[in-house]
C-alpha cells in the first residue's frame, strides 16, 4: 500500500520547485521588463546632467507604458539640446556686445584720460609761468643785487625747464617718472614760493617765510615733485585767504 506522508511529500517538493521556478521567471521578467528600462533611463538622465544633451535611448516600439516614456524622455533631450544650442548663440550674442561695450568704455576712458592730462598740463605750466613773469617783472625793474638777479635767472630757467619736461610728458603721454634724492625741503619751499609769489601779491597777500636752516630738513624724493606739492599747497592757501577775506 502507498504511504500517505509520502505523496504529501512529493507534493510539498513539487509545489516549492514550482515556486522557485515562478519566482526566477517573474524576476527575469521583472529584470528585463522593468529594472533594465529604468537603469537605461536613469543611466541617460545623468549623462544629460554631465551636458551630454546628444543621448537618445532606443524604443522597442512596444507601445507600453515604459515605450512611451522612453519616448518622451527623448523628446525632452531633443528640447534641451535645441534649447542649450539656442542659449550658446545668444551667449555669444551677448559676449560680442559686451566686447563692443569694453572697446567703447576703453575709448571713453582713454579721452576722460586725455582731458585729465590736458587740465593738469595746464596746471602745470601755468604754475611756473606765473613765477618766471614775476621774475621778469623784478628783472626788469633793474634794482636788484647781483645775488637775487641770480637767483630770479636761476628760476626762469628752472621754470622753463619744467615746462620743457611737462610738454615731453604730454607728447610722449607716458607716466610720470621721479628721481627721487637728497632734497632740502627749506630750498624747496622757497622756490615755490617764489613761483607763487606772483599770484599771492596780486591778490594781496602777504606772506611771512620761515624756513629752516639750509640741511636742517633734508628729506629723500623727487625736488620738482616736492615743489609741486609745496606750490599747489601755497596756491591752495591763498586762494582760501582770499575767499575767506572776500566773504568778510
């Protein structure tokens, strides 16, 4: 006679084989249905976040659910590549203005410097100017010692210097190089002042000098830039002395 546990048995073995092959085939269908499409669409997705927008995945024409959105997945990539072709033209749209607007600024730079540079010609040329007429002006009076006729002739020619100087600056339009060496403030205060002593007498001022003994203020820089600063600063002053005794 049969053993009932044993038929039982068998059954239980071929019920679990019959699982374990249902299970390996629904995985594999899983796997080749579902899994592998959407690794393919992921896998795709970051090649278009790298800026790769050439990537198309292929379409089994199956019409399904994962077909159509394999399909719209590269209508998106179509887009955006003919969207990011579009937004590198009106980029270098966008550089060529920005070129022309550089080159335009660099012009309008360059005339706001050359008006800059005229004016302080200008300055420059007018400050010394104004000195050597008021060393003429004394020279001519023909009552100076041999000492101060030296030293008047010793300022127009330094004046005439600088304006040499300022004018090779201007025409050659380079920056302004300095010499910098032993310089007695005391000398170069009382040279400047004796360019501004023109201006400051006309507008009636009177100016008391105390200068330090010759080597007691001995500095190191440029003597003509030194000047500079000591007559722009006494032209400074006499033209607020000036105001402030007109607003009186």
């Amino acid at each position: 006679p049969l053993d009932p546990s044993s038929g039982a048995r068998d059954a239980y073995v071929v019920m679990l084989v019959g699982v374990l092959v249902l299970t390996g085939v629904s995985f594999l269908l899983v796997s080749r249905l579902v899994i592998s499409p959407l690794a393919r669409l992921t896998a795709a997705a970051g090649k278009i976040a790298e800026g790769d927008y050439r990537i198309r995945l292929e379409s089994k024409s199956t019409n399904d659910e994962f077909d159509r959105t394999l399909e719209a997945f590269n209508r998106m990539a179509r887009e955006i590549e003919e969207y990011q072709g579009h937004l590198e033209d009106r980029v270098l749209q966008a550089l060529g203005r920005i070129k022309k607007a550089e080159q335009h600024l660099v012009i309008a730079q360059r005339l706001a410097a050359t008006g800059k540079l005229a004016s302080g010609i200008a300055h420059e040329i007018n400050n010394p100017l104004g000195g050597m007429k008021n060393a003429v002006r004394a020279l001519g009076r023909g009552d100076l010692s041999d000492e101060k006729t030296t030293e008047y002739l010793d300022l127009i020619a330094e004046g005439l210097a600088r304006v040499e100087e300022t004018v090779k600056k201007f025409l050659s339009f380079t920056p302004r190089r300095v010499e910098p060496r032993l310089s007695d403030l005391g000398d170069v205060a009382r040279k400047a002042l004796a360019l501004a002593q023109h201006r400051i007498e006309k507008k009636g001022i009177r100016v008391r000098e105390l200068l330090p003994p010759p080597g007691e203020a001995v500095v190191f820089g440029d003597p003509h830039e030194l000047q500079q600063v000591a007559l722009n600063l006494l032209l400074n002053a006499a033209d607020a002395v000036a105001g402030a005794a007109g607003g009186l």
